[in-house]
C-alpha cells in the first residue's frame, strides 16, 4: 500500500494506491490516526490509486470519519474508481461521506 | 608446575571424568530433576546424600597418595549435594565422605574429614542465602576454589608435624583446587543446562496447554454460533426455500434467519457482520438476536430496521457495522416487503421476463449512524420467480488469479440454472463458486438463501 500525503490549505489529502484489504485497512487507520494526532482533522482520501475494498476497507473509512466529525472535522473522499464507487453505493455509504470527482472540488468545499 | 604436580593433574582430571559420567547418568534420573525443582522431600534427601556420599567415597578412593597425603575430589560430592539439595543434604553427603575418610588414617585425616563434612555444609549455607537456587556456574567455581583454599589452610592448622603438612600442601594446592574447579565447572554446567531444559520444557508445555485452550474455546464458539443459524427451513405453502453457512474460519460474521411473524408472513435475513473471528460472531449474534426480537410479530419493516439501527449505535460496538437485507414475505398475497441496509442486492429472477432484478432500497450499513431513514420497497413475486440471497463471500471468491468471482458470473449461473430445485441451485453455486477458486483458500464466509415460488 503506497500513501503519500500533501497539506493544502489547512486540508491535508492523502493520496492511497493499491487494494484497500484487511491488510492494507490497518496501514490505512495508523496513516489517518497520524495525522489525526497531529491535530488535522480536515483529510480528503483521493481513491484514485484504489481499485478494490473490502469490508475491512470500508470499516476504516467509516470510524475514521467518525472520530473526525467527533472533533469537529471530517473526511471526504475523491476520484473513486467505478468499482469502488459501487461497493460505497452498495453499503449506502455514499450518504455518508461527501464524494468528489477531483481533488481540487473536495479541498475547495472545505 | 612441576612435572609431579602435571601428573597428578592429569590423573585427578580423569578421576573427574568418571564422576561426571557418574552425574550425567544421575541427571537422567527422576529425583535428580526432582530436587532441581525445589521437590526437597525425605525420600529425595536420603537419596541424595547416599549418592553424592557414595561419590565422595570415590573422590576418596580415586586420589593419589602423595608423601601421605590424598590428592582427591572428595569434597566434590558434597559441594554440588549443598549447592542443589541445601545443608541437610549436603552435611549428609559431607559426613558420609567424611567419617569415610576419618577410617583412611593418615596425618591430615582430620583436617581432611573435616573439610568435607564443611564443604557439603557451606554449600548447603550458600543455596539457602540463594534463597534455595543454584548459585550458578561461576559461583559454583568460585566457591569450590575458595572451599579447596580453605581446606588446605585447615591442613595447616591441625595436621602436625607442620613442616610434612607444608610440604604436601605445596605440592597439592594446584592441582587440587584445578581438578575441583574443573569438576565443579562440568557438574554446574550440566546442572544450568539441566534447569534450562526444565524451563523451556515447562513454557513449551504451558504454550501447549493454551494453544489446545483456545482451539477447544474456537469449537464451543463454532457450535454456539452454529445454534445462532436456524435448525430448520420453515415450510412456506406454495414456496420452496434452502439455504447454507460456511464460514471462512471457525468463527464467522454471517447469518441468515427465518421470523415467524404472522400465519401468512416469515421474515426472510441475511446479513454479514465487519470482521472476522470471535469479534464478528459476538457481534453478529448480538445483531442477529436483536433483529429477531425485534421483528417477532411485527409486521413493520422500515421502521423496524430503523429501530434496530439505533439500538445498535447505542452501543459502542467500537467501529463494527452489520449488512442486512431483511424482507417479510406474505404467502397470501404474494408480496415481499423489504429493507436493504448496505448489503450485496439479492437477485430476483422473474419468471414470466427471465430478467434479474437488483433488490436495494439505498439503506446505509447497520452500526453506521444513528437516526438513519431506511426506506422499505414492495415487490410482487410471480409463480415462478425465483430469489438468491448471498453473501459477499460468494461475489468476492477469489482465484488464482486474484480475479473475483463476481456479479455478473452469479446472475449467468442463475440465469443459466433457474430450473434446479432450489437445494440444487443453492448447491450448484456453492460448487461453481468453490470450482472458480480452485483451491485459493476461502476468505470470506460464504451464505446463500435461495427461494422460489411454485409455478
């Protein structure tokens, strides 16, 4: 699992690449919690690089927009893949999170 | 050293040899591991001070006669008999090597007896300030140098005349600190060797006993999860219904469920809990208890999903979420009511168009968020039709290849083999699912409900 982060405007957005797996999901949380820590709680998830989630994968994304919206933040997401993008639609997930078409629209909304 | 002291060296250390042959034998022996243990029973006590005072009589016997003085390791026996048994064993041992020595006569009989019958005391002194342990090996050396030093100064002091007594101590004093040094190092080293033995013995076997603990825990987990699946498929009049569980381990976070609700209407579920293992069959018996309470002779099926939405957010089950689809089946009017939270759309292959259609109503995962509106959808089933409930395990099979078994595969498969009986199809998708796998070992568990109305 390659991530690799930029801050832009206070929002920092994390770029992932790679199968968000069981695995893969827990490298995932410790990245979120990072910058969490580092008292961030504005983070946009460009999915581009993702072309495949499981469960696991979705259970990451959902606490760690929970614990974000708990601190007066959020995590919105982008540049979902249609395969991605489906198994969000599947677990009506994407009533829960904001979803954009680029970076640039999901940084802007903040 | 003069070629005297070399000879005798030569000759003590062989005597050594014999002794730790003698001692390995003993270490085989249960009482020997047995007082290692800290086992220091009367029988065990006795045991030990007949043996080491047995081979401090060979120390003894084995020594060599120097201007009437005995270069010997008798004071061996009882050194390690203290160092491992304590004083009661050691001054046994120490006495029996002792008062043997005493009868050998000669003029340092008895600085000589004396000594013995201290080493083994002394040792015993150390092994209780240890507070009952073996000292180890470069404590055991230590004190065997020290106690031969200590021997030799009684020789000293008691045997007379003086000058013979100084000329056998010069001559013995080397040699016989260097045989019981060298024999103390072989006999504490077995002994550390032997404690460590013991040691990881007993962790290894503790690690068993834990191991053979957790797969026993597993097997009443597996069947109390098992008893959490219905037992039996209810009989729906003018419907035929099968369905399967296989979870990918012991332990899994699928369930499927049928609800008596009225005399015409069964609540039909499948779900799949996040996770795997103990975690997820916790809590998918948590979900699954809950849904049927709440869903008993309840006809609501929105509004009841809602509910049990937001008892499950009541408890913070940390970030575990549930994929339920649940629908209540009226077998008089033949309409299947039903809620979609998150989970894969059942497939409903109608009859009369041989079209699939996607069951879903957009409800978002259980577990997720408090307060969440799940809508409800009605939908007629026509003589004929023919509904797949399953599970992810059964889209998201892997192969090889890493390719996933997918939708489209499962709506062909049923397309392909809508008129098997319902066991059969359930059979035939758990067969082609497994087939597509080829041994690619199962990651997801596996659940399939299939129901088709009588044409």
């Amino acid at each position: 699992m390659e991530m690799t982060g930029k801050s832009v405007n206070n929002v920092e957005v994390v770029f992932l690449n790679g199968r968000l797996d069981a695995y893969n999901s827990n490298l995932v949380e410790g990245k979120f919690n990072e910058i969490i820590d580092s008292g961030k709680v504005q983070i946009v998830a460009d999915l581009s690089g993702v072309d495949y989630i499981s469960s696991s994968g979705l259970r990451v994304m959902l606490s760690s927009l929970k614990k974000l919206n708990k601190m007066g933040g959020t995590l919105k997401l982008s540049c979902l893949q249609h395969y991605v993008l489906e198994v969000f639609e599947i677990a009506g997930f994407t009533q829960l999170f904001q979803i954009y078409d680029s970076d640039k629209e999901a940084i802007a909304s903040f | 050293m003069d070629p005297l002291s070399i000879t005798l060296f030569t000759d003590l250390v062989e005597k050594v040899c014999v002794i730790i042959v003698i001692a390995y034998l003993l270490s085989r022996f249960k009482y020997f591991t047995e007082v290692l243990e800290g086992k220091l029973t009367i029988k065990n006590q006795i045991i030990f001070i007949l043996i080491f005072g047995a081979i401090s009589i060979y120390g003894s016997y084995s020594g060599v006669n120097i201007f009437g003085a005995i270069a010997n390791v008798r004071d061996l026996g009882p050194m390690v008999a203290g160092l491992i048994g304590g004083p009661v064993v050691g001054l046994g041992a120490g006495l029996i090597g002792g008062l043997h020595r005493l009868t050998m006569g000669g003029f340092t009989c008895v600085p000589c007896s004396l000594s013995t019958v201290l080493a083994g005391l002394f040792a015993g002194i150390i092994y209780l300030a240890n507070k009952k342990r073996f000292i180890g090996i470069w404590g055991a050396v230590l004190f065997s140098i020290l106690m031969e030093t200590f021997h030799m100064m009684l020789a000293l002091i008691l045997a007379s005349p003086f000058a013979q007594a100084l000329a056998v101590v010069e001559n013995l004093f080397v040699p016989m600190i260097l045989a019981n040094a060298v024999g103390m190092f072989i006999f504490a080293f077995m002994i550390t060797n032997l404690i460590k033995e013991r040691q990881t013995k007993k962790e290894r076997d503790k690690l068993h006993a834990q191991l053979e603990r957790k797969k026993k825990e597993l097997e009443i987990a597996h069947q109390i999860q098992e008893s959490f699946l219905p037992h039996t498929i209810p009989y729906i009049e003018n419907y035929q219904l099968a369905a399967s569980s296989i979870p990918a381990q012991e332990v899994g976070g699928d369930f499927y469920d049928f609800i008596p609700i009225s005399g015409k209407q069964t609540g039909l579920t499948i779900g799949d809990v996040s996770g795997k293992g103990i975690p997820a069959a916790l809590f998918m018996a948590f979900s699954r208890t809950l849904l049927r309470a709440k869903a008993c002779r309840n006809p609501g099926v929105g509004r009841m999903i809602e509910s049990v939405n937001n008892f499950i957010n009541e408890e913070p089950h940390s970030d575990m979420f549930v994929t339920l689809f649940y629908g209540v089946l009226d077998d008089e009017n033949n309409k299947l009511t039903f809620v979609n939270a998150g989970h894969n759309p059942p497939l409903l292959w109608k009859n009369e168009t041989k079209d699939i259609i996607k069951l879903s109503t957009g409800g978002v995962v259980l577990g997720a968020m408090k307060g969440l509106k799940m809508d409800e959808k009605t939908i007629n089933i026509d003589p004929g039709d023919l509904l797949v409930l399953y599970t992810d395990g059964v889209t998201e099979a892997v192969n090889k290849q890493e390719a996933q078994f997918g939708e489209e595969h499962l709506i062909k498969l049923i397309q392909k083999n809508h008129n098997l009986q319902v066991e059969d199809l359930k059979n035939k998708i758990i067969d082609e699912v497994y087939d597509f796998a080829s041994g690619t070992p199962q990651a997801d568990d596996i659940t399939l409900l299939v129901l088709r109305r009588n044409g």
